[in-house]
C-alpha cells in the first residue's frame, strides 16, 4: 500500500451479523469485533473455508447511525480464519465486495 493510499477506518464494535454461506445451512447468526467499510472480523463456528462466498446482513443500532437502526444487507467472501483458542469459537476475516441495500427500521413511538 502507497504514502497515498489510506485504508478505511475500523470499528471495534460487536454487532449481529446473520450470514448466508454459499455452501451449507440457511443462515448462520454470528457477532462481529471490527467492522471497516470494506471488511469485517467475526466469530462463528463452523468456520467456512478461505475464499467461500457470503451474503452478510448487519443491523447498525442507533447509537452508530445516530438516527434509526439501519439494516445493511452486503456480499462478501472469506479472507481468513485463525486457529480457535480451546473453548472458544475461531475468528474468521471476511471482506466486503459489494453492499447490496440498507433499510432503515423506525424507532418505536414512547409511549405516553
């Protein structure tokens, strides 16, 4: 990467992320760490092998967006998993290729 070249800010943020693997179940719940405009860490298990293709559905609360939840709704592909520490679920990096919609949910009315 170039002096001109910058890479986009990461968030340390633990957000819901629903997966839709290429191959294998219908949906698989996981929770990111970091999250970047163009990638994410997560932990889920199975992990998915290396360069599997993947549809990501993210809800970004209120307290990021500042106004309503916003739904993200973004495909992507495995870039990396690191080995699982006993007990835990492995970390798996994934990149995101293309951002497919984002839908905002409105905040409930308070009640009176």
């Amino acid at each position: 990467m170039s002096a001109d070249e910058q890479r986009p800010a990461r968030y340390a943020m633990k957000l819901p992320v629903v997966l839709q693997l290429e191959a294998g179940p219908a949906e698989v719940m996981a929770e990111t760490r970091d999250i970047s405009a163009q990638g994410l860490l997560l932990r889920m298990s199975p992990a998915p092998p290396v360069g599997m293709k993947i549809s990501l559905t993210i809800t970004l609360p209120e307290e990021i967006t500042l106004t309503e939840n916003i739904i993200v709704r973004c495909k992507g592909r495995i870039t990396r998993v690191e080995e699982a520490v006993a007990g835990e679920q492995p970390w798996i990096a994934a990149s995101i290729e293309s951002y497919e919609s984002a839908v905002t949910m409105p905040l409930p009315e308070a009640k009176s």
